[in-house]
C-alpha cells in the first residue's frame, strides 16, 4: 500500500478501490454516501488486504 493510494484513499474512497473489482467499489461508494468516514475505513481495510 503506498503513499498515493492511502491519501486517495482519504480524499476520495472510492477511486482508491477502483482497480479491486466492480463489487469492491460498489461498496466503498455506498460506504461513501452514507459517511465519509466509513468509506475511508472501508477503503483502507480493502487496500490493506494481502494478495493470495
């Protein structure tokens, strides 16, 4: 996780997740609509995710 996706993770959510999957976005712009805060925590928690 880099500098980059962690502040556009912060700013804009959603665009931080867009490369993660239809699903993962369409949750973190629900996320976003109802708080910002939560679709910044969603946000890191999926970038924060190891690859398998």
């Amino acid at each position: 996780m880099s500098i980059l996706r962690v502040l556009l993770a912060i700013f804009f959510p959603p665009f931080a997740v867009i490369d993660k999957g239809c699903g993962s976005f369409l949750i973190i712009f629900i996320l976003t609509i109802c708080g910002w805060i939560p679709g910044v925590i969603g946000a890191l928690i999926i970038l924060n995710k190891s690859k398998t």
